[in-house]
C-alpha cells in the first residue's frame, strides 16, 4: 500500500494541478474545453485530486479498483466540487451554457450516483 501511495503522489506531482484548471480563465471556451476532456479520460490518464469526502462520492462505482455498473470515465472528476463549480459558473456564459449543459447530460448518463452524491 505505501508502494501505491508514493505512486500517486509521483503521479500528482507530475500532472496539472487542479487549482489552476478551476480558476476563473480568461478564455472561458478552452478552460470548458479541457474540463470536458479531463472528464472524459481515464483516470490513470489525469486523476483528479479530490478531498475524502469526494473521494468516497466517487467510490460509489468502483469496487477493489474497478468502476463497476457504470461507464463513466473519471469518477473522481465528477466527484469534485472544484470541477462542478467551475462548469455551473461557466454555464453563466450565455454561449457556453449549451456545452455545459451537453456535458452535463454525458455526466448524468455516466455517472448518476456520482453528481447525485457530490
């Protein structure tokens, strides 16, 4: 188990801090953008950092590491308050709330129990 924690510390060190994917942008269309597809990829792709509470929101569809019942891509992306904060404040963009919403519905199909939870 610690072999597995010093992993995901080297792998968080290595990756784009959550904080400054969920700042306010300048270019609101590219921050969606990379929203989308972080939520989209698999986690051993970008794993989202999410506080215990999250964590176990997004356990909800994996069980001994494995998602379960589910297709949803990045559990801990959907999970994070961060993350859902930063699309409902985009969705204030009268051109972007079409996206937001669309990636949305993609969320809520994928992963209910999840955005339910968090």
């Amino acid at each position: 188990q610690q072999q597995e924690l010093m992993e995901q510390q080297q792998q968080q060190q290595q990756q784009l801090p959550l904080d400054v994917i969920t700042v306010e942008w300048s270019n609101r269309l590219g921050q969606l953008s990379l929203l989308e597809h972080l939520l989209a990829c698999p986690p051993n792709v970008y794993s989202f950092t999410v506080d215990n509470e999250e964590a176990l929101d997004a356990s909800t569809v994996v069980v001994d590491g494995t998602l379960v019942a589910t297709n949803c891509p990045n559990p801990r992306g959907w999970a994070s308050s961060k993350v859902l904060q930063r699309l409902l404040h985009l969705s204030d963009d009268k051109n972007l709330h079409p996206k937001v919403r669309e990636i949305f519905v993609v969320g809520l199909l994928s992963c209910p129990e999840i955005i339910l939870c968090a």
